[in-house]
C-alpha cells in the first residue's frame, strides 16, 4: 500500500497529469484492456479423476489410457509422482475404502507451464539385465522376461513370447526408468510389447500394441505350485503325475500353494493351456489388434486375487477450463520492447499498465510514464490472477493512456 501511495504522490505531483473526461470516453481502453489481457493471460485445465474401488490397499498402480496430447511435463495430478508413457498415466493411489464409498477424487492440471514432480522415494533398481522393486527381481534377455524371483526364490524359470508361431524378433530393443517404474521393450515392424515393473508393486505389467492383427503366445515354466482357481467351478489341486494338459477360455488363473501364488490377468479372454508332466507350465494365445494388456501378478498365499481383474474404474470428469492473468506471462511481457508492443498491440497511444494485488500493492508495471501537463485519462478493471495449480487471486488492472 505505502509503494502504490509514493507512486501516486509522485504521478500527481511531479508529472501533473490532466485528466479529460472527453479524452477518457475517445481512448480505446477497451481495445487496450483486451490486447493486454489477451498477452498476460492464460488458461489452466483442470479435469476431476474419479476412481472406484473394488478393493483396498496402499500404492496401489493406477493405470488408464490417457486421451489428452501435448508435453508430458506440462501435465500434473496433485500431490502425485506421474509419468505418462505410451499413451497411458501411471501413478499410485491409496485405496483405503470398497464398495459405494469408495470413490476416490484427485485433479488433472495442464498448462503452457511445465511442473515440477513431488518427491517421491523409490528402491527401483533397473538396467537392460533386471529390474526390482519390493519383493521381485526380475531379470531380461533382450527386453524379454527372463526370469522371475518372488521372495528371493524363483518363481518364473522360463519365459517366451512367439508372434503368429514365430520368435518375437528382438534385436531392437529398449530401457528406460524412473522413480515410478522400469521398462523394458521390444520393437518389431509388426509389434511392440512393453513390460513395466511399478515402484512398492510384485508384479509385471505388459502391453502390446500392433497395427495389423497379429497372434501372440506367451509361453512360461513356473514354480509347481499345487493349485489353482480360475472361477468357483474351475480349480482345485493340480496332479503332477498326468501328462495331459488342461485347456481353458478364460482372461483369469491363479496359481498357488501354502505359501505364495502366482495369477495371471489378461485383458481379454484367452485359449490357455495348463501343462503338469514333472514341471508346471503356462501356454495363452491370443490375438492382438491394436492393443492389447496382461500382467503377471506374485502374491501371498492369503491375498484375494479373484478382484484384481478389475481393481478400480478411474473416469474421467468435466474438463474445467480456468482463467486468468499469468505471472510467467507477466513476467515475459516485462522485457517485451515496448514499440514492438504497441505496434503488436494495434495502439497508437501511448500507455501505462499497472497490476495491484489485494494490498494494493504493485505486482507488476509496463509502459512509460506521461510527461509533465498531459492529458491522461485511466481505468480500471478486475482480473483474476491465476498460477498453474488453478490457484486464483483477485487483483486489479490500473490502465493510464494518453
């Protein structure tokens, strides 16, 4: 307040300025009030998640197709570790209620601005050979599962992945990772399968994508658990001594003994083949055209796995398009020259902008000041200022012309 009040004593009693009512009705403010507007501010979207839960636990992986474009680091889910990768957003959630309780509600936020990540630890430990987090390791041969290990013991001994009956070609291959997950790819011409490992989470997560459709098996030796579940009419002890495999249509089994288990998701149903002759083994085929997802997920023995097909449902809500005056915009037009602007702008006049906060206190100043004696007339409007979080403040917009 005591800097505006200088700024004023000196405007009036140093410059003298005359104000003229017929000189303040023939400026165009209004064109003055839009063309600056329209340089200092922006919008901010901000879009509601929605999540229900089927079940409850802590970090827990969300994961859902993510329909938006633009930079990446100009996305932000609050107080949330975010990575959008592939067309998809990753982060965790606490889901601490089931049922019609349980939903769940955190915001989207995008701007021109890019955000910055909210700390996060994380005991991922990742390179082209193996990742880990919590309680697996996993280890890679040319972006491939190779081995799996759930509690220091090895649970997955032998793992494939065969495009219409022939070996995925696997000499293109990727590694990325981050505080939130490591993921490993393989790149062909006719597709791409990506395998993640998420931060605090024993499972693996895969995601194929194809242009064209194309038949996929996965083929995996396992450890020998004694039992499995597949829906409450198809399960029970698993005999060792048979060599006939079993034959299903399901996009659901779990594997299991006293101690540990072993289930498989997949996105759609497929043809599974359950092989026992000494080793346990796991045959699915499937066809892919255009996406396609299954995850391998190691648990204990007493954990419910019959709801991890659908853990959660995450809709997205009404976009809200927020606006207002934008401090990095402010703060750009500052070193703007001002003949450029003017000249910009379509104004022949010569002007000064000044932004009030609630305090009356100058945030922000452009323009010249007028000389000595002459005719000034001014208006003034209130904005909103608005930062990339969708945080709103009230101020004022002091326009003086002449």
């Amino acid at each position: 307040m005591g800097i505006f009040i200088l700024y004023l004593a000196w405007f009036f009693i140093v410059v003298k300025p005359t104000f003229s009512p017929d000189t303040k009705m023939s400026l165009p403010f209004d064109d003055l009030k839009e063309s600056f507007y329209n340089e200092a501010s922006w919008n901010v979207n901000k879009t509601p998640l929605i999540i229900r839960s089927n079940i409850t636990g802590d970090n827990e992986p969300i994961i859902v197709d993510f329909p938006f474009k633009g930079i990446t680091e100009q996305y932000y889910v609050e107080e949330k570790y975010i990575q959008i990768d592939e067309g998809r957003l990753f982060f965790l959630a606490n889901l601490d209620k089931t049922g019609s309780g349980s939903t769940l509600l955190n915001y989207l936020f995008h701007s021109t601005s890019n955000y910055t990540q909210p700390d996060i630890y994380s005991d991922i430990v990742s390179s082209d050979e193996s990742a880990s987090t919590d309680s697996i390791k996993i280890n890679y041969n040319n972006g491939l599962v190779q081995q799996g290990f759930f509690r220091d013991s090895v649970r997955i001994f032998y793992y494939s992945v065969k495009v219409d009956g022939s070996p995925i070609d696997t000499s293109t291959t990727s590694h990325t990772y981050n505080n939130l997950f490591s993921k490993h790819k393989v790149i062909t011409p006719q597709l791409n399968h990506s395998s993640y490992i998420i931060l605090n989470n024993s499972r693996i997560y895969n995601f194929m994508t194809s242009d064209v459709e194309k038949t996929v098996t996965i083929g995996t030796r396992i450890h020998q658990y004694n039992r499995f579940y597949i829906n409450p009419s198809t399960g029970g002890a698993i005999s060792y001594n048979s060599s006939q495999c079993d034959n299903y249509n399901t996009d659901y089994i779990d594997l299991y003994d006293d101690a540990y288990g072993l289930a498989f998701i997949f996105d759609d149903n497929v043809n599974l083949e359950l092989c026992h002759n000494k080793n346990l083994s796991i045959t699915a085929e499937f066809n892919v055209d255009g996406r396609f997802g299954y995850q391998l997920l190691f648990h204990s023995a007493d954990d419910d796995m019959t709801k991890m097909a659908q853990p959660y449902r995450l809709i997205y809500g009404a976009d809200e398009v927020l606006e207002g005056l934008s401090d990095e915009k402010l703060f750009y037009l500052s070193f703007k020259n001002y003949s450029t602007i003017k000249s910009d702008w379509g104004y022949s006049y010569d002007f000064n902008v000044t932004v009030l906060n609630a305090s009356n206190t100058a945030i922000f100043s452009y323009g010249i000041m007028p000389i000595r004696y002459v005719t000034t007339a001014g208006k003034t409007y209130n904005y909103n200022k608005l930062d990339k979080y969708g945080n709103m403040s009230r101020v004022s917009v002091v326009l003086l012309s002449w």
